[in-house]
C-alpha cells in the first residue's frame, strides 16, 4: 500500500478512507468489520481447510517407476566370515593367506647374487692355457716376462704389406691402407728394444718384452676384456730357471693368490699377525681385546 503515501487524485474529495472501504465492500460483498488486512489474513487461514480437503479427494498420481537394483559386486569365496559367525575360517581364505605368506628371496640375498656378479665382473674373464685372452681379432699369451700377441691376417699376407709399430706404451697392427687390427694404448710398459714380430703363416707373432716381469698382465691393450689374473696358474716347473731372489718373489706371489682366493691371510697379513702375538706376549698387562691388524 506504498501508493497511498503519494499525493494524487485520490486525496482530493472526500476522506480516502470511506472511498477505500466502499470499494472493499463491492469486491467483497460482505461488511468490513475490523481492517480489511486483518480479515483478508482470516479467510486465507480458513480457506486452507477446504483446499487440502479438495486435495485429499483428488485421485492420487501414478508412482514413478522405482530405478533398477544396481548389480551387487561378486563377493570372492575367500573372504573371511563376519564377525557374527563364530566358524572357522574357510579353507581358500587359508590358501590365498598362505600364498602371500610364502617365502621369497630376500632383498639381502638379492643384493649378495648383484655383489657377486659385480665381482665377477670386476675380476674379469677366465685366462686361456696360456695365461692369457682370446678375443674375435687377436689372442695373447704371456709368462712373467713376456707376452706374445697373435693377430690373423688374410692368406698370403706378406711381412712388408704390414703396418705394425711398437712402442714404449703403445701398439698397433694392421694391413697398410686398412684400418688396423689393433691400435691402442698398452696397459703395462715394455722394452722396446727388446720386442720383435715376424709372419707365421697367415699369423703376426709379435714378442713383447715386459719391463716390470714381477706381475701378470690383466690385458695387452686398454679397453679389452681383462683377465682373472687370480685364476692364472704359472707352470712351477720353470721357477727353477729363475735366479733365487726372483724365484722367492714368484713363490711369495703365488702363494698370495692362492691365498686371497681362499679368503685367507696373505703372507704379509701373516706376518703382521705374528708381530702383534709377539707384542701380546711381551707386553700382558696391556688389553688386546680391540687390537685390528690392519
């Protein structure tokens, strides 16, 4: 009724009032008694009744189809009884458990099979009957002073149709005017005044005369396969055409890979161990308990 705060046509007249109210009573039909606000309120409220008495005789509508179950997920027959069963648990239930339950290998023996094929690896490969390699291009030989290389070349290869050039630290062989068979660094020094190569048939044989012969060789030229210089058995026999003092050198060495190979002490640890007994003993108010050979 914010209409009524206007000035208009409406206040001019008679009092607005009783224009209101006869308007009220064509539309009504019926004497306003107390504010038509007031029983305009009334006959809503009472009005309600009738309105949800003619709603309760109305027919009722049709129920809406009622969706499709949705499909229940497959229980597996493994799963364990409910909380209310007091049965014992069923046997596949028992078998899946024991399945999951069954021993495999441990990441401790998984990493003891890596470490010793790294180690393996790390030794080399197995020396051939000469204490050497034999590799697709070349093989080798060696002895405690000398190692002998033999390169396979085309039949009917002749000495001046070959590219050979020896060195202090380095080697190469090979045909002129084709790359070469080998061509690298060498991984141990040698003589070069005392080396030397000739044709065997369709073989270079070369001579290579060690400058430390105290060792074996892991291998001729660097970036080949090395050897288990650990599995290279010297012939014993040949010790007695050493002179005393490399003989007892060649003994010792043997000796110490026979003995890392065994997991035992070397003759040097050996040693050691006998100097620290002796201390022990010289010296028994002193604790030892602690004592590492090192």
């Amino acid at each position: 009724f914010g209409f009524l705060k206007r000035k208009s046509n409406f206040f001019k007249g008679d009092d607005p009032s009783k224009r209101v109210l006869e308007a009220y009573k064509q539309v009504a039909g019926e004497p306003l008694k107390s504010g038509f606000l007031g029983k305009a309120v009334t006959s809503s409220a009472q009005d309600k009744p009738a309105e949800a008495k003619a709603a309760a005789s109305a027919p009722a509508p049709a129920p809406a189809p009622a969706p499709a179950p949705a499909p229940k997920p497959e229980t597996p027959t493994s799963t364990a009884a409910s909380p209310s069963s007091s049965g014992p648990e069923p046997s596949s239930s028992k078998a899946v458990e024991a399945k999951d339950d069954a021993p495999g290998p441990s990441a401790s023996q998984a990493e003891e099979v890596v470490e010793e094929e790294e180690e393996k690896k790390d030794k080399g490969i197995k020396p051939n009957a000469g204490r050497g390699a034999d590799y697709a291009h070349y093989s080798w030989t060696q002895t405690l002073s000398e190692v002998t290389v033999s390169v396979p070349v085309p039949a009917g290869t002749k000495a001046k149709m070959m590219d050979v050039v020896i060195g202090k630290n380095k080697l190469k062989v090979g045909l002129k005017g084709q790359p070469p068979i080998i061509d690298g660094e060498l991984t141990e020094p040698i003589k070069v005044e005392d080396c030397l190569w000739n044709m065997e048939g369709s073989t270079v044989e070369l001579s290579l005369q060690k400058q430390d012969g105290m060792h074996w060789w892991g291998a001729v030229v660097k970036g080949d396969a090395v050897i288990d210089t650990q599995k290279v058995e010297p012939e014993n026999s040949k010790l007695t055409d050493l002179d005393p003092e490399t003989r007892q050198t060649v003994e010792k060495m043997m000796f110490d890979q026979r003995q890392k190979a065994l997991g035992l002490p070397t003759s040097e640890e050996m040693q050691k161990q006998d100097m620290l007994k002796k201390f022990m003993a010289a010296h028994p108010e002193m604790d030892f308990s602690k004592a590492k050979i090192m």
